[in-house]
C-alpha cells in the first residue's frame, strides 16, 4: 500500500468517524486564490457526481481576522433546489416489502424528509454501497465508485489530481456523513453501506434492521446538518471556514487541547440524538410503521441514557469534558453520553430542545469569529437555557450533569428525563435556514386532528407529521396550502389570529378556494413572525418563521393592512 491510500483511509476514518468536520492532512492553503475570477463553474446544473471545482479554491468573497468567507457556485441554487443525489452501487433490495418502500427509496425519503425539517445549505452525494466483504466487491463497481466520490469529494487545491487519480476506499467498513472543510467546495457526503445498514445481522427481526437503520441514515445527514451549519455565516450567507484550519489541517483532526469546532460528545451524542427524534419524525408519517414499537424512540433514548448513567455512575472522575475527543478505544461511548446530556438539557428547558437540533451549531460560526479557538465552548452559552433568563456555560453545565446524573440510580435518573414517542415526534425544531418548500416544489398538506400533545383545544393542525409545526420560509416566496373545508387556514401577525385578539394578514394572501390558500411571504425587516390559524376554531395553528430578508423597508400591507379578520 502506498502513502497515498493511507492517507485516503485516514481522510474517510475522519469523515466516517466525525462526519467531516475536518478531514485531510496537507491542504495546501488558498494557492491560485486570485485567479478565482477566470474560474468556471464546472456543474452548472448541479449534477450528481460531479464536481463544481477541481484545481483551486475561489477566491474568499470576503475574509476577517478568523475565516476566509467564501460564495461558492452552487450557493446560487435555492433551498429546494439543493441536491440529495442518490448514487448506488452493487446494492440490492432484499428487504423490499416493509411499508412497500424499496430500502433505496427510503434512504431518499429519510434524507429529504430530513432536509425539509432542517434546512440545507450544501449539495450532497449519497452513495449507497453494496458488496461486501472486499472479495465480492465487482472490479469495475469499484472504480467506478471510487471515481465517482473522490470527483466530488477529493481536496480542492493541488491535492486533487492526485486524490483523483490514487483514491481507493472501497469498501467501505462503516457508514459515514459530513462536510468536509478541504472538499468544502463540492458538497457534502454520506455513505451507506448496504452490510452495515438494512443488510446487516444480528438483529431478531426486521423491525430491530428498520430502527437502527433508520437511525444511521438520519444520523448520517445530521452530521451534514450540523458540519455544514456550523461554517455558515447566515448575515453573508458565506460559507466560513477558519483560517488556521486551512494552514494547518492537522489541529482539526488532531487536536491537541480544546476540541477544533464540536466536543466529541456533542458532535456524535448530538447526531444520534437528532438521529433518534428525525426518524420517529419521519416515521410518523410513513402507514405500516408503528413509531412507538419500531421506531420506539423513548427506548433509543433509555438506552443511550442508561448507559451513560452507568458510566458516570460507575467512575467519579468523569465529566463530559472527558468525551471532549474521540476515544482511541471501542466502543466510543460519546454517543451515548452525549444523547444524556442532551436529554438532560431538554428536560431543564423546552427550548434546549432546537439548542440540540440547530442552534448550538448554527452558533458556532459567530461564536468562533468573537473568540478564535472557543468557538465550541462560546456557542453552547449562546444555546443552551440555564433558566428562564439565563444561560449555561459549557463547563456549569458539565458540572450540573455528571452531578445530577449520579444522583440517583438508572430508573430514578431516566424517570425524570424521559420523554413520550409523542412529545419526541412533535417536538418543534426551528432551524436558522429555510425548511418548507415553496408552492412551485410542493403544497403544504395540512391536516386536522385530535391533539396528541400539549393541552387546552380540541383539533390541531398536523404538518409532515407534526402537531403546530413551526415552518420556517423565505421571505418573498410563495407557499401554498391545502386544508379541509372546515377547517380554514389563514394568518396573522398576532399568534392564533382572531382568536388571539389579532386580525387576518391579509396582503399577497390568495383563497383560491375552500380548501385552498396561498401566500406571498413578506419580505420586510419588521414583520419577520407569521402565525398560521383556522378562521373556524381556536388554538389549532402555529407559528410561520421568515428567514432570508431582503428588504430592509417593512412591508408595506403590513399594520392597518389587515382588517377584516376571519370575514371570508
Ligand atoms: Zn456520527
């Protein structure tokens, strides 16, 4: 084996292991940066397996004491247009009968369900591999795989050619999601290896193959969600990588003290616990999977929680802090404690909850940009509620856990953290980007049923699932929504419209019919909060959150716009 594989082996251990918050060794810093305006974009159509840059990073749009902030051409592509290419090779369907959903269809499903609950900025490359072990692999699959993702995934700069020509990382021994700072310009990645996902043994039945795959599929785009996020600059919207990163990568991968962007256990406890909620979410939406016995994503959460109480239980000394980097033995059980303090940290405050879905990652990037090297300490205080006002440093919060979770034993400790599938699946996740596709993509189906959380009303709204989902749109789009007969949607600037004490908004607002409306978002720096509502019956709705202004004016209609409320 030459020099070169072990490097390739190394860079997909990174990216497998850590969903590519780093990846690489010798990223040769922004060489040919200032011939960036000759540059052409080598996939105008956001093809799959196809690279938008080879040779050369673009120039920095702009850079800062911190970060080089880059545009990269296919930031020009909408939210909805962002793509979740499906590759597949040497896959088979064995397991085609659960729900009537080929295991391909679901990997599309999951991800897509995942990005309409998240928000995308980044194309990704799935690549869904089949043969296993390497004996059975066929020749001419694998070089066409290992072309097709080193294309897309090999570091941009000099190193290209060569990682082109010498990548081998075939087959692939577990599965693997993230984005990568030195591939940045081209996208993200997951792959899925059929043997280690639905094709794998040892479990009893097919439902115990459809929790665990499920879960790595979604846990796979979390870290793309996450390692993505974490470098965007939603003012610029620029995609910002650190500097010192790029003329050193080896403090990413290797660091010697502080972790480089996420503790460890916040890194994997984050993506199995987002992976957890995600597939019990997308399962609810899917007839012939019941969440609770096959998803059951309350006994995906015990058990990550009873074995980290055990942990702590079991050895004074440890601290979160402990799972700060990835563990040089196995199992690593960062997982584990991480989905623990997570779930802790919801139970403290509901609004912890979006903490650990987007908004610690989404910080990161401003958090690091005010404090070179504590970015992962700085965002978790700008996340993560202590109380009603205040708010946790990463080390108070460490320092609360591990006392608390050894407080008690395991049924006592779980007993007070635990959630219901319900609360789970419905849980609101309020990404920093937009996450409903506009009218021209999809028609926001909105149905009407018994409340399965909260309290007070009778029906509630359900969106993809989810009880009141808060959507998050682009200012200046267009989304449209269908609606039972009797229960007409319409909306407000106040929460619950009308019966809120508010009147209808009503400018850019269309009813098409009786079970029909659309609406032209404003696009204005004050009214950036809609709240959706039936003009019928109180309490069914929830909130609208408007995201990508580029207006700084208030909107016009706004004000004494709406009056008339609930008249038509
Ligand atoms: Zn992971």
């Amino acid at each position: 084996m030459n020099n070169r594989f072990w490097l390739i082996f190394f860079v997909m251990f990174i990216i497998t292991a850590c969903g590519g918050g780093g990846g690489g060794s010798s990223y040769s810093g922004t060489s040919g940066g200032s011939i960036s305006s000759t540059l052409s974009n080598l996939n105008p159509t956001n093809a799959c397996k196809k690279a938008w840059y080879t040779s050369t990073f673009p120039d920095p749009s702009s850079t800062n004491t911190v970060f080089n902030n880059y545009s990269f051409f296919w930031q020009q592509s909408s939210f909805e247009a962002m793509p979740n290419c499906r590759n597949v090779y040497e896959a088979t369907n064995a397991i085609t009968d659960t729900g009537g959903v080929d295991w391909e269809d679901y990997v599309k499903e999951i991800v897509d369900y995942s990005k309409y609950t998240l928000g995308q900025i980044v194309p990704v490359n799935i690549f869904i591999l089949g043969a296993n072990p390497t004996s059975s692999v066929n020749a001419t699959e694998k070089a066409t795989y290992n072309t097709d993702f080193q294309t897309v995934q090999a570091r941009v700069g000099s190193s290209y050619a060569s990682d082109l020509a010498n990548g081998d990382i075939f087959p692939i021994e577990s599965a693997g999601g993230g984005y990568s700072f030195e591939a940045a310009p081209n996208g993200a990645d997951i792959q899925l290896p059929q043997a280690l996902v639905w094709g794998q043994s040892g479990f009893s039945n097919d439902n115990e193959k459809i929790q665990a795959s499920f879960k790595i599929i979604a846990h796979e785009y979390f870290h793309v969600y996450q390692n993505s996020i974490k470098f965007y600059n939603e003012a610029s919207k620029t995609i910002s990588i650190p500097k010192t990163w790029q003329s050193n990568p080896n403090i990413v991968n290797n660091p010697s003290g502080d972790p480089a962007y996420f503790p460890w256990w916040i890194e994997e406890g984050g993506a199995d616990f987002g992976a957890i909620v995600l597939s019990a979410k997308y399962a609810n939406t899917k007839s012939g999977i019941n969440v609770s016995t096959v998803i059951n994503p309350v006994q995906q959460f015990e058990d990550h929680f009873k074995k980290a109480h055990e942990l702590f239980a079991g050895d004074a000394n440890l601290k979160l802090s402990s799972y700060n980097l990835p563990s040089s033995s196995t199992p690593d059980y960062a997982y584990q404690v991480g989905t623990a303090a997570l779930l802790y940290a919801w139970y403290k405050d509901e609004r912890n909850f979006n903490s650990a879905m987007t908004k610690y990652y989404t910080d990161w990037q401003e958090a690091e940009l005010n404090r070179s090297g504590k970015g992962f300490e700085d965002a978790f205080e700008d996340a993560f509620w202590k109380n009603n006002t205040e708010y946790y440093t990463l080390d108070e919060f460490d320092t609360e856990f591990r006392t608390w979770i050894r407080a008690g034993d395991a049924n006592n400790r779980w007993a007070i953290v635990a959630k219901t599938a319900n609360q789970i699946i419905h849980a609101n996740i309020e990404p920093s980007t937009p996450n409903t596709p506009n009218s021209t993509w999809k028609t926001i189906a909105v149905s009407a049923a018994a409340k399965v959380i909260d309290n007070g009303g009778v029906n509630k709204y359900f969106i993809d699932g989810i009880q009141q989902k808060t959507l998050v749109v682009k200012a200046g789009s267009n989304y449209k929504f269908s609606h039972g007969s009797t229960h007409p949607i319409r909306f407000s600037t106040t929460a619950d419209g009308t019966h809120g004490g508010g009147v209808a908004y009503t400018p850019g607002v269309t009813v098409i019919s009786d079970t029909e409306v659309s609406i032209t978002v404003p696009n204005s720096s004050t009214t950036k909060t809609l709240y959706y509502y039936c003009a019928n019956h109180p309490g069914m709705g929830g909130k609208i959150k408007i995201v990508e202004q580029t207006s700084s004016g208030s909107n016009p209609g706004e004000g004494g716009g709406g009056g008339g409320g609930g008249s038509y």
